[in-house]
C-alpha cells in the first residue's frame, strides 16, 4: 500500500480556518497532504553544531527540496536569503543550553517579531513529564493565545531533553495529544513503533523528528515512509539530513519518499548513487 492510499493518513482540516490561517498552513503542508521541514534551529541550546558551523552554506543546497526551514530568528536574519521560497518556522522557546537544565525554555520571540521577519509558523518545545512540565506547557498556550490572533500557526515540539529512552509510543502519544488539546495546529515528535497509535490520537498533523545522526540511510527512511503509512504528514529532520556525507543526496531521497511516494528501497539508490559518484 502506497502512502497515498493509507486510509490512517490524516490530511490537514482547515476548515473553519480564516485566510491567513488557511494559507499559512497550505505553505507548511502543501494540499495538507505531506510535508518535509529541514530543522537548522539546534543552535539555540548546542551552539555551532557539527555541520550547522555556518548555517547558510548548510542551507544553501538544501533548502529547494524543503517546504519549511525551522530556523531561529538569528540564523534568519543573519544567514538566509530574503528571496528563499521556503517556508519559515520560527523557533520561538529557548534561554537555556547543553550546560543547564534544557526544559527550562521560555518564549524568546514575540508575535511582531515574527510578522516583521515574514515567517509562516513558530515552533515551541513542550516537556511533559519533566519538572518543568507545567511551565512548558504554559509557553506552548501562551504562544497559541498571542499567535492565533494573527493567523499563524504553532507547531509543538515534543521535547525529551536528554532523557532520550522517554520516547515510547505511550509516552509520545500523551505529548503529543495534550499539545494538540492546547491549540498546537502541527505537532513533531519523535518516531516510534506502531505509530499510528500517536497518528490516530491526535487531532491535528504530526510530523516526525530525527534525532542523532545514524550511519544507516535506509533506516532513516524506512522510519520516515513507515511513519507516513501509519498517518503522519512529513518530517522536521535535521542532522539525518545535513550531518550526511552527501546532503542533497540524502535530502532528495527523503523529499521522493514523503512527496512522491517511493519506497525507501527506491529511494535508497538516489544516496547510493551520489556516493558511487564521489
Ligand atoms: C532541536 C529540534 C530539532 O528541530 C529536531 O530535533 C529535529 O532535528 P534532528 O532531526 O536533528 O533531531 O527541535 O531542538
């Protein structure tokens, strides 16, 4: 069965929505159907992060196979190229680093802010279950309170810190439906089996996120196809993508599997090829 023919998949329900609201959405998930977000905003708690040393020349290549960069408003405005035709998701929670206590996040960028930079959506992390559950929780209704107004969407990230064995499907379809439940219009999480029982608890889109580097390109799209038959629209991937040895091979492939519905076995063989090449 081809993504398209899953009958779990959830296409995006705009109805009821204003304009604004409408057309933001339709830029981050094109036809509601299915999306790729290229994620470039770990800068804001890691630093220079291993391939993301200068932000726009990671981008550069990158950014015509995405439909979204999730980006903070730094990197925006210092690194990417006011003609992109990407769509823009601001990281908004931050003030905190590898150093300290990562739940400690905070809104760091306001709703003008946001207008004044262009971007289509803002992202917040929430981390459920940590001590700093309630006051994560209360940035992500914050910000859906000030930015509905406006017509912009906020997409949840469902953030584990470094507790990294937090991310089984039980615990990640609570974070994921209590976000929805307080407003998020798209939520990221992270991939786990059986994942339509994530999909199928959440009202709204979810996407998937990567997490660490792996040497292993098929698994990174086997789970990415497996996360779409089992309902989710897209991806919010980063290091999978541009810690690769070949980038826009392996940005290429996912974009074939999440767009045109290929096989990670087919899909594959765009990263093979770069790489006999090389
Ligand atoms: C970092 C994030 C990232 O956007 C998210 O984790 C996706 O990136 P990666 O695929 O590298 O994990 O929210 O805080």
């Amino acid at each position: 069965m081809s993504p398209t023919e899953n009958p779990t998949a959830k296409p995006t329900n705009t109805n009821g929505m204003d304009w604004g609201m409408r057309s933001r959405m339709e830029r981050l998930i094109p036809g509601g159907k299915r999306c790729f977000f290229l994620a470039v905003d770990h800068g804001y708690f890691l630093g220079p992060t291993s391939k993301l040393e200068r932000p726009g020349e990671t981008v550069e290549p990158l950014a015509q196979y995405a439909d979204a960069l999730f980006v903070t408003r730094g990197v925006l405005r210092s690194a990417i190229p006011a003609n992109i035709d990407t769509s823009i998701i601001l990281r908004i929670s931050g003030g905190v680093s590898v150093t300290g206590t990562l739940e400690d996040e905070a809104l760091t960028t306001s709703v003008e802010e946001t207008l004044r930079l262009g971007a289509d959506s803002v992202g917040v992390s929430v981390f459920i279950g940590s001590d700093l559950e309630h006051k994560t929780l209360m940035n992500l209704a914050d910000a859906i309170n000030q930015y509905e107004r406006y017509g912009i969407p906020v997409m949840a990230v469902t953030a584990v810190g470094k507790e990294l064995e937090k991310r089984d499907t039980r615990y990640l379809a609570m974070a994921c439906r209590i976000a929805a439940e307080l407003g998020a219009r798209v939520v990221k999480t992270y991939y786990s089996e059986n994942f339509e029982q994530i999909t199928e608890s959440c009202p709204v889109p979810v996407v998937i996120a990567g997490g660490p580097k792996t040497d292993d390109d098929l698994e990174v799209l086997t789970f990415v196809w497996d996360g779409i038959e089992r309902g989710a629209v897209g991806v919010n991937l980063g290091r999978n993508v541009w810690q690769h040895e070949h980038p826009v091979a392996m940005a290429k492939a996912l974009r074939a599997v999440i767009h045109d519905n290929a096989k990670p076995g087919e899909a594959i063989e765009i990263v093979r090829e770069a790489k006999a090449k090389a």
